[in-house]
C-alpha cells in the first residue's frame, strides 16, 4: 500500500497516510488514506491541489459535509468491504 505524508499545520507535525484508494469527482483527484496500513482505522479524504506557481502538489483534508458524503458513497461504492461514513 502506498504511503504519503501530510504535515498538519495545526499541530506543525507529519503524519503519515496509507492511500486506499484514490478517484476524480467534478474535475478534482481525492485520496481515501487511514493511519493504519491494515485492520480498522480513522479514515480521511484528502483533495488534491496543484500550485499554480511551480506546480507542486499538496493534499489538504476535505471539509465540506456534502462533498464528504458524496465522496464518501463513491468510495464505499469502489471498495466493496470498506464502509465510509
């Protein structure tokens, strides 16, 4: 599986992600990530945001209720054991 890191910048610390699955909705790339590589875990979905200036990417943690509820049933659709909510 692969692994990222995400620095929170709340707590000026890097955690690191598993990517379970990753898809695209409305023209934006979204990753499912958990803490823990197997078993249950917490589980995020990060957006994809590409710097206009130089192009790098960065992950930022998607808040928005109704995208994560939308995202959250394509994932669940995608992986047919995982149940996101």
């Amino acid at each position: 599986m692969e692994k990222i890191n995400f620095f929170n910048s709340e707590t000026n610390e890097d955690v690191e992600f598993y990517v379970v699955c990753d898809t695209k909705f409305q023209g934006g790339t979204y990753l499912l990530v958990t803490e823990e590589e197997d078993g249950d875990s917490d589980a995020y979905i990060l957006r994809e945001v590409k710097e206009e200036n130089d192009g790098d990417l960065f992950y930022e943690m998607v808040d928005d209720d109704a995208l994560l509820d939308a995202l959250g049933n394509i994932f669940s659709e995608l992986l047919d054991d995982v149940d996101v909510r």
